[in-house]
C-alpha cells in the first residue's frame, strides 16, 4: 500500500512541475491560456511521468525479491539504516565491504568505511560504522543516503545497497 501512496505522491509531483513549466512561459510572453487545459494537460503528463518512474522502481524492487505488499513505509525512503551482527573480523569486515563496491570512492578510518558511489539511479553515499571492537562478532551500523539532498527517488537503490550488505556481512537484527 506504501508504494501506491508514494506514486500517487509522485503524479501529484510532477504535475506541479511540469504545470509551473507550462505557466512560466505563458505568463512571460502575456498569451491567453485556458486553466482548465492546463491543469488537466500537467495532471495527464505528470501521470505518464510518474507512471513510468513507477515501472522502473516496480522492476528494481522485482529484481531485490521484494513485493510491492511487503514494502514498509521505511522502505520507501531514500536513506536507509541497518544494524548488522557480523562474525567476521573488522579487517575481514573491511575486505568483503571493499569486494562489495567494487573499488569504488572507499575511505578507511578507524572506527569506520565511508563509500561513495554513483550510477544512473543517482549519487550516493554509504558509512559503515564499528560499533564493537572485539576480534569477532563484531555490530556494524549501515546507513545509505543520497550525497544530493534534494533526492526524492533513488528507486530503491539504497535498499538494494543496506540489503546486499546484510548478505554479504550476516544477519539483520534492526532495521530503523
């Protein structure tokens, strides 16, 4: 139900922004324009807009393994946070984050990774935080968020990162 909410949210965004394209320009050059056209023109092209962006991020979470009925409001968001109990050691920790990303943006400090990344979907920003500082079992915080902070959609990208951390380092115990 949340997907719907945050589509429905999206038409309703685009709309504005397309309407406020058409109005500007209509008003500067002082030509007549119908409201009613108007309006229904910018609702009917923001539905396209967001109905595309909306099988985009249908499919993007299709491919994570997650259905659109399971989807927390949390989900949704483009930052996201986990808490992670891994029994690797940190330098172990470190080596399979560095696997993950690929030789990305990797930053190593001594109580955490700090990864920025960028791809179609958008620019982001990932931190891995140490917790513990034991041998094993070690708590990692991970949070992912866009570095724009204007982002409205990142299609779940974020989600797709914190959830292939978790694979990747062991098992969720919180998701905030």
């Amino acid at each position: 139900m949340e997907f719907y909410k945050k589509q429905l949210k999206s038409i309703f965004l685009w709309a504005s922004i397309i309407a406020t394209a058409q109005l500007v320009p209509s008003l500067i050059s002082n030509e007549w324009f119908s409201w009613q056209f108007y309006v229904f023109g910018s609702l009917i092209m923001g539905s396209c807009v967001a109905l595309v962006l909306s099988v985009i991020h249908y499919y993007r979470l299709k491919r994570l393994k997650i259905g659109i009925n399971d989807l927390t409001k949390e989900d949704l968001l483009t930052s996201q946070t986990t808490m992670i109990n891994t029994s690797y050691s940190r330098e172990e920790s470190i080596k399979k984050v560095e696997n993950f990303f690929n030789k990305k943006s990797i930053h190593v400090s001594d109580n955490m990774i700090v990864i920025k990344t960028s791809n179609w979907y958008g620019w982001n920003k990932t931190i891995v935080e140490f917790l513990s500082n034991g041998k094993k079992n070690l708590q990692l915080k991970v949070s992912s968020k866009p570095i724009l902070p204007t982002t409205i959609f990142d299609f779940s990208e974020n989600l797709k990162t914190i959830k292939n951390l978790e694979r990747a380092l062991g098992d969720s115990l919180v998701n905030e």
